[in-house]
C-alpha cells in the first residue's frame, strides 16, 4: 500500500484534533466582566487597573483568585492582546506563507505541544484561561483561544531549540559589596528576544497581587503571563537566558512560567532551587535568581536532562549564554556554544567593565548595558552579536532588591530612559507609577543612531528580498548608503554578498565576504559559515 505525504497529513490532523485537543481547565462560572474607561489609554475593573505613561510604556495592577486576575487581565488589555496575537501570527505567516505549510506546522506544534497542560501548575492554567477569553476569534481557524495562548507560552522555548538561539543573546550580570556604590545588591539584564520591532513596540509593566504566594512584577507583552525579568515584593529577582540545547522531542513547563513559579513563591535561593529542581523544562535555560534575604546570587542552570547550580563566588557574578556549574562542565553541546557562539565574547566584555570599575550605581550598570564596543573598546560595528548592546533588545531592566526598586527600559531598546518602582510603594498603594529614572544614552542623539536607523531601515529591506522573495532593486547610490550606515559591521557585507548570490553576481558576491571576513565577525560559527560561502563563491567562479 502507498502511503501518500496527503494521506499521512490527513490521519496526522486527525489525531490532533481528536486527542492532541488542549482542554480548558474547570474555572468559576463568571461573566466576561466590562471595564471603565477613566481617560485616554487609561482602563478600571474593580481593584485592577491599566494606564500607559508618559513614556508610552503600559502600567497594569492584577489581584485576586487565579481567574479573576486572567479575567481582569484580558478585559483590560483586550486590544493590546489582540494586537499582540496579530503581529505574532503575521510574523509566523512571513517565514511560512504557504497555507498549506501553514497548516503542517499548526499540527505539528499542537502535537508537540499537547502534554503542557500536564507540566503547568492550575492556578497558571486557569489564570491564562482567563486571559484568553478576551482574545480575537479571528484566529479561531489555528485552535481555540485558550489553546492558542498556552501555545504562545511555549512559543519562547520552541523559538529557542529550532532557530539555534538565533533570536537571542541575553546578558545579564550582579554586583555587591565594593563592587555596588551602595554595597547592596544591583542587577543589570539585557533581554535580546527579538521578532521584529513592532512586537517590541508595546510594552507591559505588570504588578501582580495574586491570593496566594508573594506580589510581584514583570516587564513583557501584552498576553504574556510567564515572567522573563520579574522582582517580588520580598526581594528576589529572576531572569532568564537561553542556553544551547538539543531540539526538544517534547514539550514540558516553558520556562517563563517556572520562572514566574519561582518569583512568585520563593524569598530565599534554597526555594527557587527547590522549585526549579522539581520541573521538568523542554530546552536549555539560565535562571539568574537574586535574594535580598541571601544577599547572593545563583545562576540555576536547567536542561532537559540535567541541573546545576552556580553561586556568585565574590562581588560580583556575570551570565551570557553558556553554563558555568560543574554539571555543564563536560557537557558537550556546552563546550561547544562556548566555544564557536558569541556568549564567551559577551561574558568576556562584561568582565572586563566590571573589573574596571568599582561602586557601581545604576547610571553605571545603565552605561555597561549599552556597551558596543568589544574588548578593550575595539569597534565592531552596529548590531554585532558579540556586543553586550546589540540594538535589538526588548527590553533592559535594572534591579535594586534591597530596596524593591525595579528599572524598565522605555522605547529604542535600552538607549532611552530607565523608568524607577519602588515596588513596596505600588503594593501598599502609595503610588501607582515610576518614582525615579535614569538618563538616556547620548548615543540616542547621535549621527551614528541616525546612520543606524537608515541601516536598519535597508537590512528590513534586504531580509525581506533574501528570506521572503520581494521585490527589491537596489542602485550603486543606495547600495554607498547602506554600507555608509554601518561600514564597520560585517552584518552590512554579508547582507550585500547574499543579495549579489540572488542577483546572480557571484564576484561581487565574494569581494563583499571578502570584507564581511575583514571586519570582526560575531563568532567562530558565524566566521566558519562566511569561509564556506567564500569558498563556493571562489569554486563557482
């Protein structure tokens, strides 16, 4: 008999959708509650409440029973999420714009995913199923919404496993003691998540009062209930950096929802470990964990087969994306990331800021955080992945957990203003906003911003030709301007050799590896990739 890649399609979604099905977790019966408009992008529901400031960042407040926070949540935040979901899907529907292939990968990942709901504490279940009521029915046709935005938490890991890390290269890095102005405790994160700037373009602060465990806030997007960067109302913090890993056979807990477990229900080290060691995870995770209680700070590293602890071993403690416990230690997947990916790079130039300074205040983490240089202040261009800055972060936050202050960056990645909480104010309802920031960077009025900006502007041009077939005719003149843009990056060269190979020019094509190779390149995998392309480039002609 043959078995046709139809047939074998067909009896694929008719397994999905007979027992691969996500159901809804059992919830109070409650009616959709209807918000109060207070003014201009400013919502109320009860004791909850969303605003956007001055700095065009949205401030939301949650309480009560897992439900009615989802609910609260979704009522308020029903456009934004909506908006959310139909970037995201757009985004999807770029990479993958035939609706046939559309369809495959929609069954694919609701078979991959369909045991989640089994690694997913309930109260996390029936508070994204309150979200979920408030989003479109427009995207019915994928799955239903709850469905949908349990997927959405597990999007992060999968993007992680499949895309080899190519959308992330957080960094993260604590001080204290001499190496703090106050000798307190003070964190600095860059979370490098990037899938387009319009994803990035609303911002959620949210603050959190759940009826069990600890207060807390997290800086992400709308419909977004996991955490990424958090701080709770006992002092303990927690981000997360991606690590490498082996691509994933199955889904388990995605990691922003133990990561919201942790935050949420721990005050000291001892309990986030606990926590994390008792989870079962899909992909390859750092979980940097700060205690005001401990006054330390622990990178708890997590891989689907394996767990280690790495403690801050002095004053200060600094995380990429590679692990440093001694349970990685022989790893070879490890061995390798550090060796052939950008991580070491990074980890290596925030070493070297930090052992250059003492009494660091949060101006100070501000300015590492926005570093582009390489070692020794080398230039390495706009957008390098091997700079702690790589102009595409989502967002930055500073943490102070000795005295619960938690700084956001606004717009323009981490470039313009940090925006101050003081979470006891906001819990005890002293405030409802930011009481303290930090000044932009004076890059952000710079002609090298303005260069980077037309830089972007003809690189969202080039990848959409490259990875998406439309039309694009560059002139000699445009072509000077981009490379004018951004002259010392090799991103700019191996943009320009790709788009010659396309044109069919393959010896202009090698004359820009040529120079794309000149220029410091973001790693041995990426200079290794450049070399064969240089190689088949010079065999061809």
């Amino acid at each position: 008999m043959i078995i046709t890649s139809f047939t074998i399609v067909l009896i694929f979604a008719l397994y999905v959708n007979i027992f691969a099905q996500i159901t809804a977790p059992e919830v109070p019966h409650l009616k959709l509650p209807i918000r109060e408009q207070i003014g201009q992008d400013h919502y109320r529901l009860g004791e909850n409440w969303l605003k956007k400031n001055n700095h065009g960042i949205w401030e939301m407040y949650i309480s009560g029973t897992p439900y009615e926070r989802g609910l609260a949540y979704g009522v308020l935040s029903k456009e934004l999420c909506q908006q959310q979901e139909e970037i995201f899907v757009a985004q999807i529907n770029n990479f993958v714009p035939h609706p046939i292939a559309q369809k495959f990968i929609r069954l694919l990942i609701g078979f991959f995913n369909r045991h989640i709901p089994e690694h997913i504490p309930l109260e996390f279940k029936q508070e994204i199923y309150g979200v979920s009521r408030s989003f479109s029915d427009h995207y019915d046709y994928i799955a239903p919404k709850y469905m949908r935005i349990l997927n959405y938490h597990a999007a992060h890991d999968i993007g992680h496993a499949l895309n080899d890390y190519s959308v992330v290269g957080c960094t993260s890095f604590a001080v204290k003691g001499s190496k703090s102005a106050s000798t307190e405790l003070l964190i600095g994160r860059n979370f490098d998540f990037y899938v387009g700037d319009e994803f990035a373009e609303e911002k959620v602060l949210l603050f959190v009062e759940p009826d069990s465990g600890i207060a807390f806030s997290s800086y992400s997007w709308a419909g977004f209930m996991g955490v990424v960067s958090g701080l709770n109302a006992e002092g303990l913090s927690v981000t997360i950096n991606a690590s490498k890993s082996d691509i994933p056979t199955s889904a388990k807990m995605p990691i922003s929802l133990l990561a919201r477990e942790i935050l949420q229900y721990s005050t000291t080290i001892e309990q986030a470990i606990a926590i994390a060691r008792k989870r079962e995870v899909f992909v390859s995770e750092i979980i940097m964990v700060s205690s005001k209680k401990d006054n330390t700070v622990v990178l708890i590293e997590k891989s689907p087969n394996n767990f280690g602890v790495f403690t801050m071993d002095g004053q200060q403690i600094t995380c990429a994306n590679h692990y440093q416990s001694d349970s990685f230690k022989n790893d070879p997947i490890n061995k390798d990331n550090i060796t052939n990916s950008d991580s070491k790079y990074r980890f290596d130039r925030v070493n070297e800021l930090l052992n250059e300074t003492i009494n660091l205040d949060k101006e100070e983490v501000a300015t590492i955080l926005r570093d582009q240089k390489g070692p020794k202040g080398i230039d390495l261009g706009m957008g390098n992945p091997r700079a702690i800055n790589q102009l595409i972060a989502h967002h930055s936050v500073i943490i102070a957990p000795d005295s619960l202050a938690f700084y956001i960056s606004t717009k323009d990645f981490q470039l313009n203003k940090y925006l101050g909480y003081k979470l006891d104010y906001i819990f005890t309802g002293l405030s409802q906003s930011y009481s303290d920031s930090i000044n932009e960077d004076p890059f952000l009025y710079s002609k090298a911003y303005e260069d980077f900006s037309e830089f972007k502007n003809y690189r969202t041009q080039l990848q959409a030709y490259l990875l998406f077939g439309q039309a694009l005719e560059l002139s000699s003149k445009q072509i000077e301007e981009f490379i004018a843009s951004n002259k010392e990056s090799y991103l700019t060269y191996d943009l320009l050799a790709n788009y010659s190979i396309q044109k069919g020019q393959n010896t202009l094509a090698l004359k820009y590896v040529n120079l794309a190779l000149s220029k410091v390149v973001a790693s041995v995998h990426e200079k290794n990739r450049l070399i064969e392309l240089k190689y088949k480039l010079k065999t061809e002609n």
